[in-house]
C-alpha cells in the first residue's frame, strides 16, 4: 500500500507540530483520498461496462475501492462528516437489517428515482455505498431478485454515487481542508488541536478494528455471531482488519517522529498484529465457532487492544494530547 510505503520517510526526524501536521495531511491524507476517488470512479465505469453480479471485472474493481474506503476510514473528520458521506459510503453496521430491506423495497417497486445520481443521493444511506453494493453483487437473495434490468440500474446507481460521494470528499479536502489541518485557523485554534484531530483519527481506527470489526463477530464464547462479520459475504473480513492496520500504521510512526524508542514499540506491535492475521486462515470469521479458531481470533483481538493501550498511554503523553471523543463513540 502507498500509506506503508511512506513510513520511513515520514519518521525520519523530529519536527515542530505544524510540520507533523502537514507532512502527514500532504503524504498521508491526500493521496489516501485522492485514490479513494480514483478506484471508486474505475468502479462505476466497470459498472456501466457490465452490471452483472458474477462479473470479474466488476467484483475486482468492487474490491479496489472497497480497500480504497477502508485505508481511509478512519479519517472520520471534516469531509466525511459534511452530508452524512462516510455513513453514505459504508452503513455498517447494520444491526436491524436496514439495507436489506431498502433494496429489496427498491426492486419490488422498480422505483425509478434510482436513475437520476441527485435524486439516489437522497435515497436512504442503507440503500447507498459498499455494504448495499456487496449485497447486490454477493448475496444469494439479493443479486438475484426481481428483474435483472433493473438490479442493473441499480447497481450503477450505486456506483455512480460512490463515485461522486468520494469525489467530494477528495475535493473538499483539496481546496479547502487541507489548509485547515496545516496551521491553526477557524477550526483548530492551536496546533494541538490539530495533533489531537491526527491522533483521535488513529484510535478510532483501532476502536473500529478491535470493537466492531472483531468484537461483533466473535460476540461471547456462549454465542458466537459470526453472521455479523462485515462484509462477509464477498469473504473481505479479515481483509479489512488487514488493510486497516497497513493504513493505520503509517499514522502511528508519522505522530511518534522524534520519538525513536515509542516508534520500536508501534512498529513491533503492528507486526505482531498483521502476523496473526496474515496467518489466520479464516476470511470471513466464520471460525468465530470453532474453539480453535476463536483462539486464535481473540488472540489477534488482543494484540489490537495492546496497540490500543500504546496509543493511549504512551503515544498520546509523547504528543502532550489526549484522543477524546471520536465518531464511534456513543454507538
């Protein structure tokens, strides 16, 4: 990934708070962004090229963008927040089964609103984005119901508006945030504001991994949930635990420059993680059952709950800020 390749370049050597702060907006955010908007406008073309659910084409440049979404998912600020966009692009999770429901109502009805991208953009958020997507290209039910003309439409349509949600974000963050990350101004009075908006952005991506990402499938030993998993049925599970922590990474070295003991830690950890994951074997957490499989789950589980505690106790007094409240906070 493009984020991981920039480590070492961004932990180089101390720097002031406003550099910190650019170097990680320039080298990390924007280009995150800007690829984000790349993969999803290659998925809407391949969309329009061919709308089928069993197309290759189409699943591969599903999965691009998806991954595109997910390495840029914790930046939970500003952009994403204008409009509802983040939850635009991945309602998850989905515990009363809202996007389902939404789809199928669709289908049924052959609602015709779906063929104008400013009116679906109105349409509900369960019926928009990656989740409702997988639904269409992955789901036994979903992907063959109704008439096949119209699952196509609506299959465009929600490429199309992937396309142009992500566009807006990457827009937004060019021409005008940007600015506001790289110096204190109308939105962050002090500069650690800004280091404390960087590093909330971390945590939450570790709050997302080891809560919802893990934590809801694996549920109790009594009752496993493995049907919660995300994204399980495309089998992208435990691909996004993967591509969260490559993304995330980067992050960590960038806000612990200067300090080369904290950054052995975060980078020793982090490797610990991806091995246990890379090694895993289970791409949808069905294992989450299975006594041996959840072991080694709730292993990985816990190497993300260490990490957690690195940001927390070690990363955050480095930097002289605290997370605070993040956007899964209250969920």
């Amino acid at each position: 990934m493009r984020a991981l390749a920039l480590t070492l370049a961004l932990a180089a050597a101390p720097a002031a708070a406003s550099e910190l702060s650019s170097t990680i907006t320039d080298q990390l955010i924007l280009p995150v962004f800007e690829e984000l908007a790349a993969d999803a406008a290659a998925l809407a073309d391949a969309a329009e090229k061919d709308c089928g659910p069993q197309s290759e084409s189409l699943r591969a440049a599903y999965g691009e963008a998806f991954d595109a979404w997910i390495a840029a998912s914790h930046y939970r600020f500003g952009p994403t927040e204008t409009d509802s966009r983040a939850f635009a692009l991945a309602f998850w999770p989905d515990s009363r089964g809202k996007t389902p429901k939404a789809l199928a109502s669709l289908i049924r009805s052959e609602d015709a609103g779906i063929k104008s991208p400013s009116g679906f953009a109105s349409y509900s958020i369960a019926a928009r984005g990656f989740y409702a997507l997988e639904y269409l290209l992955y789901d036994p039910q979903l992907s063959t119901a109704g008439s096949a003309d119209y699952r196509c439409a609506l299959t465009r349509a929600i490429g199309t508006d992937i396309a142009a949600t992500t566009q807006a974000v990457s827009t937004d963050w060019q021409q005008g945030f940007a600015a506001e990350m790289r110096e204190p101004g109308k939105r962050y009075r002090t500069e650690e504001e800004i280091t404390q908006e960087l590093l909330k952005a971390l945590t939450t991506g570790l709050q997302l991994l080891d809560d919802m990402r893990l934590g809801r499938p694996l549920g109790t030993y009594q009752k496993p949930r493995p049907n919660r998993a995300e994204a399980r049925r495309s089998g992208r599970s435990l691909r996004h635990v993967l591509v969260s922590l490559n993304a995330l990474e980067p992050l960590a070295l960038s806000l612990a420059k200067g300090h080369g003991d904290l950054q052995e830690k975060i980078t020793a950890r982090f490797d610990r993680a991806r091995t246990k994951a890379e090694t895993l074997g289970d791409p949808d957490f069905s294992g989450v059952s299975d006594p041996a499989t959840r072991f080694r789950i709730e292993s990985l589980r816990q190497e993300i709950k260490d990490l957690r505690v690195l940001m927390g106790e070690e990363l955050g007094p480095a930097l002289g800020v605290a997370a605070g409240f993040n956007a899964l906070d209250g969920d």
